[in-house]
C-alpha cells in the first residue's frame, strides 16, 4: 500500500506528483495491470521462453558487431 503524508503548506497539486512518481517506483501500476486479466499458466511460460530467445538473439546480435 502506497501512503503518502501532506507536508506542512504543500499544495495537493505537489502531493499527486509526489504520489505519482511513488506509484510509479514502486511498480505498483505495472502490476495492477497485470492483473487484469486471468493469464494461463502455460501462457506466462511461452511468452517468458519467446522473452529469453529474443534477450538471447539481441546479446549475440550486439557481440558479433
């Protein structure tokens, strides 16, 4: 849970900005939308293994030149 405490005279504009840039270090938006939707187990496993052949192409790709 993301909390943040107003300090003394901040305007609520420099509060969402400071609440903002919290959520965004936190990962906490990339989760909620990863969570979205159900995704199969066998799903996560084919698009991690696709993930790996592509990290694994671009390193030999980038050590050749």
């Amino acid at each position: 849970m993301v909390k943040i405490v107003l300090r003394e005279r901040e305007s609520v504009q420099e509060a969402v900005r400071r609440f903002r840039k919290l959520v965004e270090r936190t990962g906490l938006k990339r989760e909620l939308r990863r969570r979205e939707r159900y995704e199969k187990p066998s799903a996560i496993k084919r698009k991690a293994k696709i993930r790996a052949i592509r990290k694994t192409k671009a390193t030999a790709m980038s050590a050749t030149k």
